[in-house]
C-alpha cells in the first residue's frame, strides 16, 4: 500500500507474492525472514510494472524506502482503513477482510447482511481510500481520538470471531491471539487511553479462562463444570492490573466494563 497507493494493486502483488513462496519455498527452505522475502518479491514485481508505466522516475525513489516492522505496517493499514472519509460499517468491514484476514462470509455474519453487500462495501471502500488518496499512516495525536472507536471495534469483532467463532471450531487461536497482538499494539501507542486499556484486559481475561471453558474437543464447558485449577492466574492479575488503572481515569466506557464483569467471574473461586 505504501509503495502503491492502490489496495487492488498491492493485493495483487502480494499475492503473486506467496503463490511464487508456495512453488520455491518446499524445495528451497523457508528462509529466516518470511515477511521480508515475500515484501521484497512483491517490491521488485512492483518495479517491473512501474517500469512500463509513466510514473516510473516518481515510485522508484518510493521504492528506496527500507522494510518497516510488520507491526508497525499493520497499525498503519488499520488506521487507514479507519478513515473518517469512509462510512462506518465500510472502515469495519474492510478493516476485517484486508488487515485481519477474516472471509467475507464470518464478515457477513458479523453484520447480519448478505455477503454480497460485504463484498460491495469493501471493493467500493478501497476504491475510496485510492480515489481520495487517503494516506497510508498511523494519525496525527490530534486525529487518533477521531478513528480509535472503530478501530476498538474492529479489534472487538476480531477477538469475537475467533473467541466464539460463527462457524468452525468454537474457537480460532489464532484470530485470538491476533486480537490481542493488536490490542497491545494500540495501548502502546495510546497508553493513556482507558478503553484501549479495557478491551485488552477483556482480551486477556476471556484467554486466561479459556483452558477451563473449552474442552479437549474444543467444545464449550458450562460455567458449574469448568475446572477453574487451569485458569491463568497470573494473566488474570495481570489484566485485573490493567483494567484497575485504567479506571482511576474515570473515563468508563462498553470495554471496560465488559472487563470488570470477565474479571468478577475470572477471581471467582467458585
């Protein structure tokens, strides 16, 4: 996105990307910096279509600028799909299909809507975000407060989806611990905000209990029945920690209260 501007574009590349590591890669090896390679393969392929085109000279110095952290890359595109330029359930709905991978049907459900009305809303958002030239960035200060509830509630659905997912086994591991990679991605970049503090404390409260709530099959386990000796202890004073400073705020919001209840029912000794 940042090389291009364009979603369709980088989507492209990346994909031409990981096709070209699911050919070389099982004869090759896999090498020591996977995301590197593949943003270096999608790079060069971008170099050869800017060869061709009539902004060569203009993308090539784009094209200097070194590999960011992809952490860093995805906070960017969350935030850019966040653009107050684009309608809410659009920002939400791309934001969950492009940065964190979910299908446009677990999307769909998500909404209660048809997936064809996702799939509409997405391509007419990217469509927005290159027509607009809407930058690739992570906000100013005084423009993060104007995108952070949709950008939670992204994270939100992300963790909700993967925690209870819509279909498949009760829970995806790993959109879960996507959630919460994000989650602790926002509260450093927004330590003093108490509902980016609440909705990773909720995060980390509902995976200290997941061991005793899900059963081997991966099953849901009644409340009476779960065997609370396999809760994460530590992560629940942990996120209780959390959760209380973030309170002294006094700036309550749904995340943090969300969290006090997981964490009435996750120091419950019986």
């Amino acid at each position: 996105m940042r090389v291009t501007g364009d979603f369709a574009t980088a989507e492209d590349l990346v994909q031409d990307a990981v096709l070209a590591a699911l050919q070389h890669w099982p004869a090759e090896g896999i090498p020591d910096r996977p995301d590197a390679r593949l943003f270096t393969v999608a790079r060069r392929r971008a170099l050869d279509g800017f060869r061709r085109a009539d902004n060569y000279r203009a993308k090539l110095a784009q094209l200097q600028w070194p590999v960011q952290p992809a952490e860093d890359g995805r906070l960017r595109l969350i935030f850019t799909c966040c653009h107050p330029a684009l309608p809410r359930q659009a920002q939400i709905a791309l934001t969950l299909r492009v940065v964190c991978g979910l299908t446009t049907a677990q999307i769909a459900r998500a909404f209660l809507v048809h997936e064809t009305t996702i799939a509409r809303r997405i391509t007419r958002a990217k469509h927005k975000i290159t027509d607009a030239g809407i930058p690739y960035r992570v906000p100013d200060d005084d423009e993060l407060a104007a995108r952070l509830t949709e950008v939670l509630v992204v994270i939100y659905l992300l963790f909700n989806e993967g925690y209870l997912a819509t279909a498949g086994p009760p829970q995806s591991r790993d959109l879960v611990e996507d959630a919460e990679f994000l989650a602790s991605l926002l509260h450093q970049l927004m330590p003093a905000e108490p509902e980016v503090a609440g909705l990773l404390a909720l995060i980390r409260l509902h995976r200290a209990r997941a061991s005793a709530r899900f059963g081997p099959d991966g099953g849901l386990v009644l409340l009476q029945e779960q065997d609370r000796s396999l809760r994460d202890r530590s992560a629940i004073a942990d996120a209780a920690g959390l959760l209380t400073r973030a309170a002294r705020r006094h700036r309550p919001g749904p995340y943090q209260l969300q969290a006090a209840i997981v964490a009435c029912h996750a120091e419950a000794e019986r």
